[in-house]
C-alpha cells in the first residue's frame, strides 16, 4: 500500500479540534486569512482513494473541501520552467507561430495572464513534440470539477443539462 500525499483547501481555516480525530490531517501552514488548507497523508492504493476518503473525512468533520492543489493551472513562464525551455519558445508554440500547431487554448482566454492546464499542455508536449514526460493521470483535475459541480448544482437552473451532458 502507497503513502498518498495531497493538500485540501478548504472554505474555512480549520480548527485544531475539527482535525484532531484524524491523525492523518495536519494544517498547512501556507494559510491565508479566511482560506484554509489541511495536508493529507494516508495509505491507498490509488491517489483517487485518498483524495475521496480525505474529502470525507473532512466533511465528516464539518469542514467544507474546495479543491485539491494539482499544480494544474500554469502560465507559460510555468510550462517553460517544467520543461527547460524559453518562456519566448511556448507563447510561440501558444500562438502557432512555432511548433505542430494544436497548442491547448488557455483556460481563461482574453486575460492578461493566461492559465493552461498542465494536463492538456502535458498531452501536447508528449504527443506532438516528443517530450518524454510523465504521463500522470489527471484524476485530481477530475475530482476538483467534482467537488466544484457538487457546489454549483443547487444553484442551478436546470441541472437537467448537466446531467444530460454528464451521460453523453
């Protein structure tokens, strides 16, 4: 059985006494005002299973999980550094004036910084550049849209069409 390790942000700084029933949760200690984070570690097989089991276990304790940190969201300057090149080479990988072409769209295109997602940029590298990378499943990126549906989804509409979408 694999150590999993995985921090949580959660909607709130949690309290010592919140955590204390669960020897494997420890606050981190990059708290911002009004943010918290609780550092996991605990043995699974899978990083999917510790990850659901920490949310639980959270909730279970009161807490509210927003998000597992993935390291996901990256700027070019990030692509660059992972894979020691030019920041100057990737944004023109980005714009197709160099490369394949095919470069994955920011996730928040018209921003005057742009995030990629390393999963998709990830994919793009191996696949049209030859990178030898790894290739880690993306199952925290999946848990975190996750756990942001299960938020939304009370507030929405017609949530009729998610789950039509979900099924597609």
């Amino acid at each position: 059985m694999w150590i999993q390790q995985l921090v949580v942000v959660l909607a709130d700084v949690p309290s010592a006494a919140a955590l204390r029933a669960y020897e494997d949760l420890a606050v981190d200690d990059g708290l911002r005002e009004g943010i918290g984070s609780v550092a996991v570690r605990r043995p699974a097989p899978h990083l999917a299973d510790a990850a659901m089991s920490a949310v639980h276990d959270l909730e279970a304790a009161g807490l509210r999980p927003l998000r597992i940190v993935t390291g996901d969201w990256v700027t070019l300057a990030d692509i660059a550094s992972r894979i020691g090149r030019s920041r100057e080479i990737v944004r023109l990988w980005s714009v197709g004036r160099q490369g394949p072409g095919g470069f994955p769209p920011p996730l928040n295109p018209g921003c005057d910084t742009s995030f990629y997602s390393w999963a998709e940029v990830g994919l793009w590298l191996r696949r049209r550049m030859g990178y030898e990378l790894p290739d880690d499943e993306p199952v925290l990126v999946a848990i975190n849209l996750a756990l942001q549906l299960r938020r939304l989804m009370p507030r929405l509409s017609h949530p009729d069409a998610i789950h039509a979408l979900l099924d597609g």
